[in-house]
C-alpha cells in the first residue's frame, strides 16, 4: 500500500508511540499539504534553536545519531502504519536539512537557498535517489532517499557560494 491509498496518520497515532512522534517530525508531518516543506521548516526551527547552544559543525556532525533514530522510529512508524514510506513521516527531511542549515548558517539567504535547493532535490528525486527510494525499504529507505537529496543540494550550494565569492572577487 502507498501513502495515496493508506489512511492519512492523525494525532492518535503520533501520540501512540515515541517512533510515531518522532517519525512525524513532532506533528510537523500532520500538515494537510506538503508534509515535507513543513518538515523542512521544522528542520530550519530546530538549526535555529540548537544554534542558540551548539557551533554548527557540531550540529552537522548531531545529524549522524539523529539519522539512526530515524531509521529505527520511521520503520516502526511504517509497519504499525502498514506503509513503508508514508508522506507525513518527515523526520528524514528534518535530518537531512540540518547539515544544510549549518553550512548554509552565515546568513538567512543561504538558508532560504539551501532549504529551497533540498525541497527541489527531494521532490525531484534526480538519479540515483528515485532508483534507492524504489530498491531501499525500510526505515533506512525512508531515510536515505532525502540524505541523497541533501547531497546534491549541498553540492548545488557549495558551488554557487565558490563561483559568487570568486565573482565578487574579481576585479
């Protein structure tokens, strides 16, 4: 079953289970539409408050266990669903924006380009991502597809901010 067809998760069940919760990005994925845009903006607030606390290589590097959590909790979330992959479960966009955001931290503008960058990559799905998102089940499937999508938008950024700060370099 798909998440077309599956029914739509609600407050009971993202409150039946700590998996359900965080697989639903804290109630982030119960939007009505674009799930993953609010996921995303939720991965923004969270930068945005643990920047109060930590430099944001660390938060970056605090992507990794938060990775895993997502694997574990996005897969119970998809069997108790009885859907693998459900579009409200959205804490794979909000770990995988959070080493967008720290690099994209010395301004609003980077972070609105990085976070425009990543909704592009994980609608898209570019080669490969479609084909893992389509091989990869699981929690780890749910998971990857959007790392994969950060990739290419941090690539995308990287680029864009080397070729900008060469240009205004430039005589």
């Amino acid at each position: 079953m798909d998440s077309t067809t599956s029914p739509r998760p609600d407050a009971r069940f993202l409150l039946a289970h700590p998996a359900h919760f965080i697989a639903l990005g804290f109630g982030a994925g119960l939007a009505p539409v674009a799930p993953g845009t609010f996921g995303t903006l939720a991965g923004l607030a969270i930068y945005w408050l643990l920047a109060l606390a930590l430099p944001p290589l660390a938060i970056a590097f605090l992507a990794i266990p938060l990775f895993f959590l997502g694997v574990w909790a996005c897969g119970v979330a998809g069997r108790n669903l009885g859907v693998p992959d459900h579009g409200a479960f959205v804490w794979d966009e909000i770990v995988a924006f959070l080493p967008l955001a720290a690099l994209a931290s010395a301004s609003l503008v980077l972070q609105l380009v990085a976070f425009a960058l990543f909704r592009l990559f994980d609608v898209w799905k570019p080669f490969p991502i479609r084909q893992f998102e389509a091989r990869v089940k699981g929690g780890f499937g749910v998971m990857l597809d959007d790392l994969l999508a950060a990739c290419y938008a941090y690539l995308v950024l990287a680029v864009a901010v080397i070729v900008l700060h060469r240009v205004a370099l430039s005589p």
